[in-house]
C-alpha cells in the first residue's frame, strides 16, 4: 500500500478524545502519517505540540463569537499548512472548513458525525440556531465521501434525512487491554469497603444524567460517585451537591489522559451511563463510556436507550432503567447494594464481553473501507 498523508481536525481536545486517539494509533499502524489539529479550552496549562498532535488553546469568555472566530482562523491556517490524501472533519463545527480545503487538495473526505448535530440537547429550545445547524450539515454532507457514524441507527437517520447512502458506523470502543494498576479509590477518599463506588465519566452536560443521580444519592448513604471529566456545568452540579448535603460523597477528579483512564475507571464498583432522552440525539446514544466501563471490567447501569440496551442486554453487562421512573433507579441501586454476587457475576461477563467490544476488532472491519 502507497503511503498515506491524514489530516483529522477536532473541535475539542483530541489526546483526551479516545476515538481519536485509536484512530490516530491504527492510521500510523497503517504505515500512515497523521497529522491532528485541535483545540481545548479547558487546559490551564501551555499548548501542546509534537510531531502528530496541535492542540491550541481557545478562551471562551462571554462573547461566543470572538471564540469561533480564533477558532476558524486557526484551523484554516493550519488546513492550508497541510497536504493529505485523506481529510477526516471529526465534528461538525469543522466540517465546513476540511470540506473547503479537502476539494482544493482533491483528496478524500470523511465527516465524522459523532451526534446527530441538528438533533443535540442544546438545540431543543433554539429553533433558529438548529435550522441553520440543519442547513450548515445538509449542505456539507452531500461533500463528504464517507459518513462515519457511531451506531446503526444513526446512519439510518442520516441516510432518511439527508437521502444519503454513504454512511458506515464504527463504534466508540476502547482498545483491548486490562488496568496496569487499578485506582484505589477507598484509599484515596476514605471511602468505607461495604459502600459502593459508582463512576461517571465523560463531559459535564446537561442530559447526561447527573441530577438524578445526585438525588438518588441522598436516599442511599452507600453511594459513592466519582466523576470524571469536565464541562460547562461542572459548577452547577457540584453546588447541587453542597445543597443536597451529599458533598463529601461525591468527588470530581477532573480530566484524566486516556492512557491512564482504564486505571481510574476500573476503581469504581459501577460505571453510570444515564442519558436523558431529551433529543432525537441522545435517544441513540451509544457513548465510548458504555463501553469503557465493560473494558474496565465494571457492570453498566444505563438509561433503557434502543442502543445501550441491546449492548447491555446480548452481553449480560449490567441492567437499564427507565430514567423517567426515580423509583426504578432506586430500586436498581438497592439491589446491587443488597446483592455483591450479582455484581461479581456481571463484572465477569464484562471480561468475556471486552474480547469482542474492543478497537482492534472494530478498525478491523473497516480498515479496507478507509484506506483504500
């Protein structure tokens, strides 16, 4: 095979982003060479810059404007920086951009629509801005020579919506691999031994779940939750905790690098996926942190999604709720509290379930598709 120049742009930062960090490390398998532009707002420290990964640093103050502004004027001088034969837009906020330069190069072009953008959350109550969300994607995706999607169903709501027919999923999976060294998260936080630790991990949002279980928590002293990540709504949940008198049970560690990330989630007794069903969005969801959790080898108490049920369900892995129903939540909680052996029986089928939920096997299958 000719050697191949990628270039993968990402609004967000891309070495905390584990799709594409695999992607990055199975490209470069490939005897490719990859170059990935991103950008963080989050990071206090400096930029960050080796012979594979930019990643800028935005500042998002009260004018959003000012923040896409520096945003589009970085990415495009580093787009006209770089030749590549493939130009992968990892968002849809860089999809314009990678689309404009990726037809100058004559290159190939692949969107990689990680949400139903027109459909996300936010948009819900902003009629105007998800029009020309809808727009911006209708117009850009007929562009594209390859939609990557991260689940089924997704495609089939692009391909009905859009009328395409180029879409194919590849999954949010992590690599397949064990903890070096599990996080002892008893010892850190002295938390007492017959408690339970539960672990969210992923951006601070709003749908993600996290209010419900916060309450939750006040009705079972036995909770613990670590969370891992950061987001705008960082401040909000942790003073809901202060007010719901929960604070010394919940521990926020922040942003920990995906090489690591196995290490900390593997410490909890449960990992959290409960994604609130407030869009067409997040009614597919089929979040990386699913699937981390079962690599982790920690069962999955999610939200009865199509999607994240069926993982659940066909592999044994844990139990859904309808979120909508506290009482559900409660009771779920209850009996895992009550009963250790299913925990055990469920953190077994999570090591048998990781033999075929894992990268490799997922760029596998699609390796021909992209590459050649």
């Amino acid at each position: 095979m000719q050697i191949k120049k990628v270039c993968i742009a990402f609004l967000g930062n891309s070495l905390h982003d584990s799709r594409i960090v695999n992607l990055t490390n199975s490209l470069k398998e490939e005897k490719c060479t990859v170059s990935v532009i991103s950008f963080d707002w989050f990071i206090s420290d400096n930029e960050y810059f080796d012979d594979t990964y930019k990643i800028f640093k935005l500042h998002k103050g009260h004018y959003s404007l000012f923040f896409y502004l520096r945003f589009a004027y970085l990415l495009i001088k580093e787009l006209f920086k770089n030749k590549s034969d493939i130009y992968f837009a990892e968002d849809l906020y860089t999809l314009p951009f990678v689309a404009t330069i990726a037809k100058i190069r004559k290159a190939k072009l692949y969107y990689n629509s990680r949400e139903l953008y027109a459909f996300l959350g936010g948009l819900r109550n902003r009629p105007f801005l998800q029009k020309m969300v809808k727009s911006i994607e209708q117009f850009y995706i007929k562009k594209v020579d390859l939609v990557l999607t991260t689940g089924e169903m997704d495609s089939e709501f692009l391909k009905k919506f859009y009328k395409i027919t180029n879409t194919i999923e590849i999954r949010n999976i992590p690599l397949l691999q064990m903890p070096a060294q599990t996080v002892n998260y008893r010892e850190m936080f002295d938390i007492p031994r017959n408690s339970l630790i539960m672990i969210y991990q992923g951006v601070l949002l709003v749908g993600r779940g996290i209010p419900i279980i916060l309450q939750a928590m006040k009705e079972l002293p036995e909770l613990y939750l670590i969370i891992i990540g950061d987001g705008e709504q960082k401040n909000n949940f942790a003073q809901m905790t202060t007010e719901l008198g929960i604070s010394y049970r919940v521990f926020f560690i922040g942003t920990i690098n995906q090489k690591e990330l196995i290490n900390f989630t593997a410490g909890g007794d449960i990992g959290l996926s409960l994604i609130e069903n407030i869009s067409i969005s997040y009614y597919h969801a089929l979040p990386n942190k699913l699937f981390e959790y079962i690599m982790a080898g920690i069962p999955v108490l999610a939200s009865a999604l199509p999607q994240m049920k069926k993982i659940i369900d066909d592999y044994n892995v844990g139990e859904t709720i309808q979120l909508e129903k506290s009482e559900e939540l409660i009771n779920s909680l209850s009996k895992w509290i009550d009963q250790p052996l299913l925990l055990k029986e469920y953190k077994k089928n999570c090591l048998v379930a990781a033999q075929e939920l894992n990268w490799q096997s997922e760029f596998k299958r699609v390796r021909n598709i992209l590459l050649y």
